[in-house]
C-alpha cells in the first residue's frame, strides 16, 4: 500500500457518475480538491450499503473540512446511477470493475468467501490533497462508522480547528453509537469535537432504517434523553422506552476528552425545538436558510425566555449559506447557478417554490437570509445580524452545489482575512469605555 506524501498515478481512465451525470476520463481529473476516495466492493450488499450511506450521512460535515467524496466499487456505471437515486447519494461513484485505483495505491489483498480465496480491493479509504498527494490512508473501514472514521483522520492532521458535526438525525440513529463516534474522534483531536442533533428536516433515514414518520416527535424526544444520560454518566442506568433497550448500569466506551462532550440542538425554526432547548439548558444552533431572518426573533426570544426559566444561560449560534469573491457581483455570479441547481432539485423535491435569479439577488440583502459578495457587503450584514440576535457564533456553509474548490478555498480565505478585521473592528468597546 503506498505511504502518505506519495502522488499516486491515477491517469487512466474510468467511468463515474459525477453529479447524477455519467462521465469518462482519468481519474485524476476528479481530484480537483481535498477528496476522499472510499473502496467498496458491490452495491446493494450489506456491508457495503452500510459504508456509503454513513458517508452520505457525513457529507456536509466533510464538506465543511474541505473535502469532496468518490466512492469506487467493481459495478458498472449504470448500476452506480440506479442505486444514487434509490439512496439520494449525491457524491460521484467511480466503476472500477478491473480494480483499477486499488492496483494504483498497492492495495490488492486475499480475501475469502465462503472458503474460496481471491484476490480483490482492499475495503480501505484514502485523503487526498488538491495537489493529488496522499494526506493519509484508512486501511480498515468500519463501514457503520465510516464518516467518523475519516472525520477523525482529518482531525489528526489539524490542530486548532473545531469539528462540528453539523446536523446528525438522531431521530434515526442510535445514541450509543453516536457518543462512541464523537467520543473518538475528539480524544483524537484533542479535545476539539463537538455534536449537533436535530430532529432532521431531510426525512429520507426514518424509513432506510424502519422508522415512522408519525413517531417524528417523540424518537428525537426519547432518543436525545438517551444520549444526555450517556454524555452525563459513565455507567449508564436506562430504563428503555418506545424505541431505546434498558440498559443495566453498564458503561460506554470511549470517554470523551471534553467533560461533558459539547452538544448542540440544531433547529429549522419550530418553537417545539426552541422549547426543548431551552428547558434543557442545551446550546442552540439555528438555520436560516431562506425569507427575511427578522420571522426568527419570536422564536430566539422564546428559546431564550425557556432558558432563563428554568435557570440555564441561553447560547445561541446561526448557521446560513454564503459566498465571498473580491468583487462583490462577481460573487454573485458564480454562486448563483450553484445555488439554483442545488436548490430547485431539492425543492422539486419537497414541494418548494422555485429558487429564481430576482429572488437570490434579494436574499443576499440585509432582509434576506444568503450571505452572497465581496467582504465588505458580507462583514455589514454579519453586524446586522449580531445587532438583531446576539449570538455567540455564526457559521457559514461555503459552497452551495458545485463551485470551483480554488474559489471556495479564496471564499474561506476572505472570511477570515478580510470579514473577521472588520467585524472585530466593529464591535471593539471604545477605547477608556
């Protein structure tokens, strides 16, 4: 198996399912950026289903990172096409039914099955760089747990960032499970993880995993009691429920770094979860993805009230879409077919009104919800928004759809080198005040 800091040669060529589009051409050409290539063996086996839809599951959070997905199996392209749209996978899926990439990176292996060895890819995941190189290689996939395995191995090469989660169902998950993933991966970053859970405004995981959507309240209610008492308690005491197994005084391995694990409700908007955030005294992160963010102050101002009531001190965090360029339409015009593309599909989807050009111009204003343009027009409604709710935090998601990785890349960049000065200025206490 190659080492990391090698450039392996990827120059032939494959078929890939790139953006629900199938395309020929090396294979190099589909690094373009930090890229996570994850080696499976065949679609619709249950191994294998398990491993690419907990990346799915880890997609944003990856994104966040940086990086792209391409998961590589022995099946044909057409068959890639079929199994995205009955999973709603949106990364590119390579076939690669003469192990092509495995042979590249030295990673052909005896395998057994039913008592007959072979010789086939190794069920391994590798981290690119956008200059091809390889950053670092996962040579065993737990497939259940493979989003946090690659998570935890990014971690491993950062040092300061925090690694949030963004939004796990935990509805549709298992609480247990959920702790242990984050646990590790925070006593591999030293202490720099954190959890977001939300009930999930994407519903497609309730039925993938024998869920009702009727039950939608209630599992996200049960579930997250689940996981406090775990965060709370070494030796877990849990009566059971609807959905959750007693468990008897029994612990639950690894314990994280950070006591307790930070944990964060991730909300859309509902006064239910603002509520449940605030009686349990539990940080809240609120999306605003769309119309004017003054319809949210009712709900911030009751989270905040519920809080204070029941003695806890309310924290808030946003989380919306954005972009940056140096000028301020040029920002504009690169994000909006991405926006555009990635929106409507989603809103064909689920009934939403359709996404037009005169209505993403207006939601890059002040009343609107996207944070579209150059620094300056993005630090002024930053300060917009800090003078409406006063959180602690806001978080930008990047890149919306396909847009070019240099320029997401140089969007960070400006956030960072151009925005932060100036909100930072902004906000300074005057001096001798």
């Amino acid at each position: 198996m190659l080492t990391p800091g090698k450039k392996p040669k990827l120059s032939f060529k494959i078929d890939a399912l790139v953006d629900g589009k199938p395309v020929n051409g090396p294979f190099s050409k589909l690094i373009d950026g930090p890229t996570v290539v994850s080696v499976y063996m065949r679609n619709n086996t249950s191994a294998c289903d398990k491993q690419t839809a907990d990346l799915a599951k880890h997609e944003k959070a990856l994104g966040k990172q940086g990086f792209t997905i391409i998961g590589v199996s022995r099946d044909t392209c057409a068959a890639h096409t079929k199994y995205a749209a009955k999973h709603g996978f949106k990364y590119t899926l390579v076939a690669d039914p003469e192990d092509q990439f495995s042979k590249a990176m030295d990673a052909i292996v005896e395998k057994s099955m039913y008592g007959k060895k072979y010789l086939g890819p190794l069920r391994a995941a590798y981290l690119f760089g956008g200059d091809g190189k390889l950053l670092a290689v996962i040579p065993k996939v737990e497939a259940a747990e493979h989003g946090s395995q690659v998570l935890a191995a990014i971690a491993a090469r950062t040092r300061r960032i925090r690694l949030s989660s963004a939004v796990v169902v935990l509805s549709s998950d298992d609480p247990i499970r959920v702790f242990q993933q984050f646990a590790t991966l925070d006593l591999l970053s030293g202490g720099r993880a954190e959890l977001w859970v939300g009930r999930g405004s994407f519903v497609e995981s309730f039925p993938l995993f024998g869920y009702e959507l009727r039950d939608y309240e209630a599992l996200f209610e049960e579930k997250l009691a689940l996981l406090l008492k775990i965060r709370e308690e070494e030796k877990v005491f849990w009566p059971g429920g609807r959905f959750t197994k007693p468990i008897p005084g029994l612990g639950v391995y690894p314990r994280p770094k950070q006591n307790p694990l930070p944990l964060w409700v991730a909300a859309g908007g509902s006064p239910e979860s603002a509520v449940r955030a605030g009686r349990l005294g539990l940080p809240l992160v609120l999306g605003i993805i769309a119309g004017s963010p003054k319809r949210f102050l009712p709900f911030v101002e009751l989270y905040r009230k519920t809080a204070r009531e029941h003695g806890h001190t309310p924290r808030l965090a946003l989380a919306a879409h954005g972009f940056l360029a140096e000028d301020d339409e040029e920002a504009f015009r690169l994000a909006l077919p991405a926006f555009l593309r990635v929106m409507n599909k989603i809103g064909r989807e689920r009934g939403w009104r359709p996404l037009t050009p005169e209505y993403f111009a207006w939601s890059r204003t002040l009343e609107g919800a996207d944070f579209i343009g150059d620094p300056e027009r993005v630090a002024e409604k930053v300060l917009y928004w800090h003078e409406l709710f006063r959180p602690e935090r806001l978080l930008l998601q990047l890149s919306v759809g396909t847009l070019p990785h240099a320029r997401v890349l140089r969007a960070i960049e400006l956030l960072g080198t151009e925005v932060l000065p100036r909100v930072e200025r902004a906000l300074r206490p005057p001096a001798g005040g």
